[in-house]
C-alpha cells in the first residue's frame, strides 16, 4: 500500500486527492497530512483519513488543533501534530512515503517538493510556483533522482497525456486553453473599474482568492506557460494560449505531420488528481463522462495581451530566464492581496509586476535559499510601489 503526504489538504486540490483517495483505500493510505489555519476541516480530514503526522502553519494552531481535537474525543490516538516548513519537508521525504501531492500555494511549498524530488518520490504538482519560481533547480534535481512531475492542474496534465501520443522530438507546438475569465469580453474602460467581488466570480472553476484573481487577468496561464515550459521541455515559442470559454477542450498538442491530439473531459479535478496517482496505469474515475450526444459548441480565439497585460509578461519573464519568473511570481502574490484590500485598481495588478520586475536585478539562483532570498526582495519592491499609488477607479 502506498503512503501519500497532502500538502495544503484543506485546499481544493487537497479536498479532492482526499477524495480519490477515499474511493481507493486498499491502494493508498494517508501518511501526513499539511494544511494552514483551517483547523476545523482539518480535524475532519484527521478523523477520517487518520494520518501518522499532521503539520499546521503556527504554533498557535497547533495548539487549537490539539484542543480542538481532544474536544472531539476523536476514538483513536491524536497523531504527532508538527508546526512550521521544516516539518513540511520532514513529511514530504520520510522513508515511508511513496508520493506528495504538492499543493500549497506559493512558495511555502517550495523546499519540501523540492527536497522530496531530490530523494525521487512521485510528486503530483498542483502548485505552480514551484516550477515558474525555481523550475531550473527542481527540473535538475528530478533529472538527478530519476523522478517525474506528474501534473495535477488540468491543463497540464492534458497535455502530459497528449504527449504520450508519440515522442517529444515529433512535437512541433503545445497549445494551452483558457477560459479568458470574467472579463474576456470586457473593454479597457470597463476593465478599469472591475471590483475585487466581480473578479472573484469565475465562470467555471470555483477556486481560492488568488488563483481566481490570477484568472481574471491571465496571469495564471501565464504562470502555466512557464510551468509547462520546464515540465515538458518546451520554449517560449513553443506554448501557445487560445481563449477556450467551454473549458472543455484542456490541452492540444500539434505533432511535425500537423496532426493535433486534444485532452477533452468534464471540468472535474478528480480526474487528473486519480491521474496522477495511479500513472502509468489508467483506472476508472468517480466524474463525469463527457457525453457527446448533447449539442454543444467548442469556441477558440487569441488572448487579448493588451487588454490581459499580465499573460504577456509571464512570457517576456519566461524569455529573460533566470529569476525573472521568480520576481513576477511573487509580485503578483503582493499585487492580488493588495487589490483585494482594494489598495490598488484592477489594471495596477499587472502595473505593479512591471515596475518590480524593471526594479529586481535579474540573477541566476543557485539554491532554493537564493530563490526565497529573490522572493523576498521582490516583494519588498512590490509593496513599496504600491504603497505610492493611489487606487484609480
């Protein structure tokens, strides 16, 4: 029986591998569970899932936990409850686990997928700051170890599939959907007095604050992009983005002939998070098949990168290389809360990662040390722009 760590369990892609799970107790069994302030579920997921360790963000959930817990009289022995990164990456390379999904947001997760790729366990990778902040040193340390990233966001794991279609040398171009969000029909006026409420109203994906926020204004296919990029091998040329409303069609990959494999299938991440798990073997799902009986229109178009500035730097950051796209990844992070708190205006998001990526120095980081180091400063930089402006709505 294999033992899985969930990193960011009380999330929607943590909520979700708990429930492929659930379907498959005599494959997998629960080793760790890691999760944030959301003690509440968590305590749940401890009752049912009943985890060797559990790590929690602060010492003071920690404790809530531990009360919360015992006034639950939960009828088995508590597990060990942990605090803090290192105990992350403690439960993402201990000897007993075999695969970590990965799927904290941000960096927080950085150094435990990382340090669990070196010491070669499966990762499913639901976090794209991983790659797009540090794709050169986890794409090398996987490389090292013999490991592969299976990827868990549907547009990935799409095209992960596609790929198996023939060998990579035979592949001319990956494209990558978008749904194009809540705005994509939307003018340059209107988009200036878009409101964190509106932006936060997905059409399709019901997700958290910032991934949402990111779909809004199409910096989360641009982190896609890089993210493919150093997942498959591929240039920035290389990815192509098309607006793809129906989110039905996630991936197409266009081989040398001019033949194009498509990954189609209902909007459910259960499908790609059972994917994941079972890879290389294929085994039915608990979704939703895609019933092709229906009438149905599939609708494609280029992105707007003058009105979705974002997708277009993620590009010119993926072009620059080095820490570029770990300066814009963290930029966006300061920029989304700030707009959220309605300090900045909706176009001041991709204003801000403009001015701090002309402002961080590009460098070559050699560690994930380094890489937290840049983080840092570029979010220092973040902050201190936005702090000078004022919001225009």
């Amino acid at each position: 029986m294999k033992q899985v760590t969930v990193l960011g369990s009380t999330g929607s892609i943590g909520v979700n591998t708990l429930n492929v799970l659930r379907t498959m107790p005599e494959r997998f069994a629960v080793y760790a569970l890691a999760a944030g302030t959301n003690f509440e579920l968590l305590a749940s997921q401890i009752r049912e899932f009943r985890p060797k360790v559990v790590v929690v963000a602060t010492e003071t959930v920690r404790r809530d936990l531990i009360l919360f817990l015992e006034d639950q009289a939960i009828p088995h022995p508590i597990p060990e409850i942990w605090q803090g990164p290192e105990a992350l990456v403690t439960v993402s390379t201990a000897p007993e686990v075999d695969f970590v999904m990965s799927a904290i947001v941000g960096v927080a997760g950085l150094d435990a997928t990382y340090q669990a790729v070196k010491l070669g366990k499966s990762v499913g990778l639901a976090n794209k700051e991983v790659l797009v902040a540090s794709g050169e040193l986890v794409m090398a340390a996987a490389a090292e170890s013999g490991t592969e990233l299976l990827p868990v966001d549907s547009e990935h794991n799409g095209a992960h599939q596609c790929l198996r279609a023939g060998r990579r040398s035979e592949v001319t171009r990956l494209i990558l959907t978008a749904s194009g969000g809540p705005f994509r029909t939307f003018t340059r006026e209107q988009m200036s007095s878009v409101t964190p409420a509106q932006a936060l109203c997905h059409p399709t994906w019901k997700m958290g604050n910032r991934i949402t926020i990111d779909s809004a204004t199409m910096m989360n296919k641009g982190f896609e992009v890089i993210e493919a990029g150093w997942l498959f091998g591929f240039a920035p040329r290389e990815i192509g983005v098309v607006v793809h409303p129906q989110s039905t069609v996630h991936a197409l990959v266009e081989f040398n002939d001019g033949s194009v494999i498509a990954q189609v299938c209902a909007t459910d991440m259960r499908m790609p998070i059972q994917y994941a798990l079972t890879y290389p073997s294929r085994e039915s799902a608990p979704v939703p098949r895609y019933d092709f009986t229906k009438p149905q229109q599939w609708d494609f178009a280029p992105p707007d990168l003058d009105l979705f500035p974002c997708l277009r730097l993620a590009y010119q950051a993926f072009e620059t290389g080095g820490s570029a796209t770990c300066v814009l990844n963290a930029a966006d992070e300061i920029a989304v809360d700030a707009f959220l708190k309605e300090e900045i205006s909706f176009p001041q998001l991709a204003a801000t990662v403009e001015e701090t990526l002309a402002r961080v120095p590009r460098r070559t980081p050699q560690s994930v040390g380094e890489v937290l180091e840049i983080d840092s400063e570029a979010r220092r930089v973040a902050r201190s722009w936005i702090s000078k402006q004022s919001v225009t709505v």
